[in-house]
C-alpha cells in the first residue's frame, strides 16, 4: 500500500525514526506523495537537519536513545515554532498522546503504520499551514478592508432551545473499542495461524488498557467480568473538555 499523490501543498518532511527500515518506508512513500523527505536517525541528528535545512513537518518515533520523541517535540516547539511534528510510535497510551498534545504535536501515528491514515494526516497538516499563510497575509496585506463581524440575529423560542440542541449532540452515536493490545507480525506469521494459535501482545499481564473512542485513546482500565460478560472498568480518563478535543 502506497500514499497516492493529492491535492496538497509540498511539503519539506524530516522522518525520524532509529529503524532504517521504518525511515525508508516513510521515505519513499511520502516521496510518491509529491514532498520533499529527509531522514535523521535519533533527536539530536534531527537537530542538526533543522539547524541548517528548512522543514515544514516532522515525523518522529517516540522511544529513541538519547533524546526521545517528546524531548525533541519540546526543542522543536521552543526553537523552531514554525516546524510541525507528528509523533509516530507503536507503544500508544493515554498519557503519551496526552503528553504529546500538551506539548504541542500536531497529531499521534500508531505503528505499524496505516500508510493511507498517515496521508490524510499529512494533508490536513498541509491543508491548515496554506490556511495559516493566507490569514497572516492577509493581516499583512495593504488592501484588505477591515468590517464588523454580522452575524444572523436569533430569537429563541423557549427556554429549553438550548437544552434540546445540546441533547442532539448527546445523541450523536460513537463507537468505544478497548485495545488489550498489539502485535507486530510478519506475513510468514500470519499464514502460519491455526486454531490454538497464540498471539503475544506487548501489554503484560494487570497492565492497565486503553478504551479509545472513534479510535481515539480518552481513558485507562482494567477487563472485569460482569454477568457472564466482559467489561471495562476505568481507572482514569481525560476530563470532559480533553474528551470533546480528541473526538474533533
């Protein structure tokens, strides 16, 4: 599976990852999406790139020696604010991403990476850096007429309007998916599965999971058994506004 080219601005990409097999993946499909691609090998060589080649976005594996993904998250945003990064990893849990957007990342990949998820993040990377450009020319621009905002008058008809709009949103369905785990397998592997197979997840035995909504991660947990039937206990969640921010 390959990113197929679009409509997007082109990009300078720096991946970094301390696999060479992964940088050269991303590599080259980006490059068959039309940008620009070099690679670092750790935090500290992508210093190094930034410091002497422009770059616009930057994919990241989170676990290296040395300076690990956040640690060159954190630099990249204090040093080179104008330089997107996307944190790319295969050890995905609730405080990571949570860290992660604290810090100011642009989005989460889980490995193994789903060539066609990275493309439309990658995308509306691109998509909001032209909306950026043309706002702040437009603030530098010596024609634009400035004019009061209009907006439509509205006259409620009672006083339950606004509790029946909210209760729409309310019902809007979701779809919740509790992650135990993963494994990274190769096609031999996968061929080689039968009944009685075992597959060994990188989770260890009472280590806490994930419950994503949308696929987005919002809560940690343990499996319990209610009525003859699995669950979800949680044990800790994002607050209501973090909630919100990730389903969006």
């Amino acid at each position: 599976m390959t990113i197929k080219p679009g409509p997007t601005e082109r990009l300078s990409i720096l991946v970094v990852d301390d696999e060479p097999a992964m940088r050269a993946l991303l590599k080259q499909a980006l490059e068959l999406a039309g940008h620009a691609v070099s690679e670092a090998h750790d935090g500290q060589d992508a210093l190094a790139v930034l410091e002497r080649d422009p770059v616009d976005l930057i994919l990241t594996d989170l676990r290296m020696d040395g300076l690990s993904g956040l640690d060159l998250l954190k630099t990249v945003r204090e040093k080179f604010p104008q330089v997107g990064v996307m944190i790319i990893t295969g050890f995905a849990t609730l405080e990571a991403a949570t860290d992660a957007m604290r810090l100011g990342a642009f989005d989460m990949v889980t490995k193994p990476v789903n060539l066609e998820d990275l493309a439309g993040k990658v995308a509306t990377f691109a998509t909001k850096r032209i909306r950026a450009k043309a706002g702040q020319a437009a603030v530098e621009g010596d024609a634009v007429e400035a004019r009061p905002l209009e907006l439509p008058v509205c006259h409620p008809q009672n006083g339950h309007e606004k509790a029946d709009s909210l209760d729409k949103i309310l019902d809007i369905p979701v779809f919740a998916t509790v992650l135990l785990g993963k494994a990274q397998l190769q096609i031999a592997d996968v061929l080689r599965l039968g009944a009685g197979s075992v597959i060994e997840l990188d989770k260890r035995t009472g280590e806490l999971v994930e419950l994503l909504v949308n696929d987005k991660p919002i809560a940690l947990g343990e499996i319990v058994v209610v009525n003859d039937t699995l669950g979800f206990r949680v044990t800790s969640i994002l607050d209501p506004k973090q909630r919100i921010h990730s389903l969006t």
